[in-house]
C-alpha cells in the first residue's frame, strides 16, 4: 500500500484526500490546525515552515502533495520561501516523490495561449516567489535527490471556492441569490477557470503515473469562457434570467475591500489577469493520461448543489 501525505487540509487537499482513501490507500493529512481523522485518513498537526517537524511527520511517505498555502495573498513573500525549502528537505529525507500545486503566475502577462513550453517571465513578486519554488525543486529532481512535478491551473472555481477566488463566494452566491454581479476586469474577456475537483485528479494521477515527473503539466481545463458567460450559464442553471454585470474599479479592491480582507490586495498584481484574455491549454495532460476536463456546465451544476447545500445549513 503507498502511503500518500498531503499537505494543507483546504478544497484541494480534502478533496485528493477523500479520492485517495475512497481507493484503500494509507493517506495522512497535515495541516496547522489538524482535524478529526475519517475513514481512511489520518490527520496531523503540523507547521510546514518548522522543517524538523515536517520531516518527522511525513517520515514513510511515498508520494506528498503539497496543496498548502500561506493564510493570505500577502503574506507569500513571508511565508513560501522556509515553507517550501521544509517541504523539499522533508521529500528528500525520505526518497519521498512530490507532486506540487501550482499555478499560472509564473508566466506573467501572455498575448496568447499558455502552454507548459510558455517561458516563466512573470515581472511580478508573487511570479517570481513561484519561479524560484519551480527552480528549487527541479535542481533537487535533476539531482536525483527527488521526484518531482507541478500541477498548474487557472483561477479556481467550485465547492469549497469561498472568498479567496475570483468565481468564489462573490461571484457565485449573488447570481444564485438573483442579485446584480460586480466583478473586476473585463466581464467579457474569455478566461481559463479550472474546476476543483479537476485539480485533485490531476494531482492523483500524476503522483501515480511514471510518466509525469520532471516537468509541470497544466491541469485539465474547459474552453475559457468570460466572466459575463459563467454568470449567464449559473442564471440558466438556476432556470432564471441572467443577472446584470457591473465593472468595478480595481482602486475600491485596493482602498476599500482590501482595507477588510488584506489578502485581497495582492491580486491586483495579477490583474493582467482580468483585463484582458486570459486562456491556458492543457493538450498535454489529455493527450499523456487520458483524462478530460469536466464540463462547464456540469461543473458549475455541482458548484449550485455545493452552494444551495451551504446557504441551507447557514
């Protein structure tokens, strides 16, 4: 039986987790404030910056997945760099393969499609935290010391997506609640949005598969839609009309959103993002492992369930 260890108990964590258990593997979950162990899965509290700590309790991992994050936009210059580097020395340690969850930031601003063979340019400070994890890790694979691979999506959506995502609480409860949306950017600039669960699979598969280490692959994503089109098929789901899309200035994220949730901050260094189109590919991964993106539509029906379940239960 391998023994998989996953770091951060967040959306993506728990749900590679539950994937994991549901097949009869050994599966622990470490994360900084622990949890209640479930069928199958084991959790542990642990700080993944204290490098000692994390090497002792990862100690017999075949496979970790580093789905962990710093608790906010702003604090990634802080954090990231002695989380990582604890991270690589606990997957060296134990001959450990390690399967990254990463993202698009390091590419920066494009003109055209993004593919796994975009040079990683980003300008920006978060781009370049996420160019030096890449560079870190794939020192250590080419020595030998480790394998490792890197899963890259766009802006997440999908059950557990809260306050922290573009089409998060902010996009999704407005339009299931018939209210009017407010979104930064161009409400109709095609965007690449990548489904959560598509991400855990992606993770699974690659920690499993021979075949994936040593390079990142782009995780499974539909054809990108805007912000404008994602509101409308929620609308259509939901069986009403579409709700009106307003532009917001990214001046109120800075001075007035930002001022209660400081994390928000740091996504206008993203904000080539939003302005403009925003489109990966992700050939490479359907055409290795088989494995399609789920559809937009059904996905944003699971997303509903997901939402209508939780404002139920508030």
């Amino acid at each position: 039986m391998t023994d998989h260890v996953i770091l951060g108990k967040g959306q993506i964590g728990s749900t590679v987790a539950r994937i994991l258990a549901d097949r009869g593997e050994r599966v622990r979950v470490l994360s900084r404030s622990g949890g209640t162990d479930a069928p199958g899965i084991e959790h542990a509290k642990v700080d993944a910056r204290d490098a000692a700590a994390l090497t002792a309790a990862t100690a017999g991992a075949d496979v970790i997945y580093n789905c962990a994050n710093p608790a906010g936009y702003h604090q990634w210059a802080e954090e990231w760099p002695p989380m990582f580097a604890a991270i690589l020395a606990a997957a060296k340690a134990h001959g450990a393969s390690l399967v990254n969850t990463g993202n698009l930031y390091v590419y920066g601003p494009v003109s055209e499609p993004m593919t796994e063979r975009t040079p990683l340019r980003s300008p920006g400070h978060k781009g370049q935290i996420r160019i030096k994890m890449w560079e870190d890790a794939m020192a250590l694979h080419r020595a030998g010391d480790l394998r490792f691979t890197e899963a890259r999506g766009s802006d997440y959506f999908g059950p557990g997506a809260l306050a922290d995502a573009m089409l998060g609480e902010r996009f999704v409860r407005p339009v299931i609640e018939g209210k009017n949306l407010s979104v930064f950017g161009d409400p109709d600039a095609p965007h690449s949005f990548t489904y959560i669960p598509d991400v855990a699979n992606a993770l699974v598969r690659l920690g499993g598969d021979d075949r994936a280490w040593g390079r990142p692959w782009h995780v499974p994503t539909a054809p990108a839609r805007s912000q404008r089109e994602m509101a409308e098929a929620l609308a259509r789901l939901l069986g009403r009309d579409a709700v009106a899309v307003r532009r917001l200035p990214w001046w109120l994220l800075i001075r007035v959103i930002g001022t209660f949730q400081p994390a928000m901050r740091g996504i206008t260094e993203t904000r080539h993002q939003w302005d403009g189109p925003y489109v990966m590919e992700s050939s490479d991964f359907t055409e290795t492992f088989g494995d399609e993106p789920t559809g937009t539509e059904a996905a944003l029906a699971e997303t509903i369930e997901w939402w209508q379940r939780r404002l139920v239960a508030a």
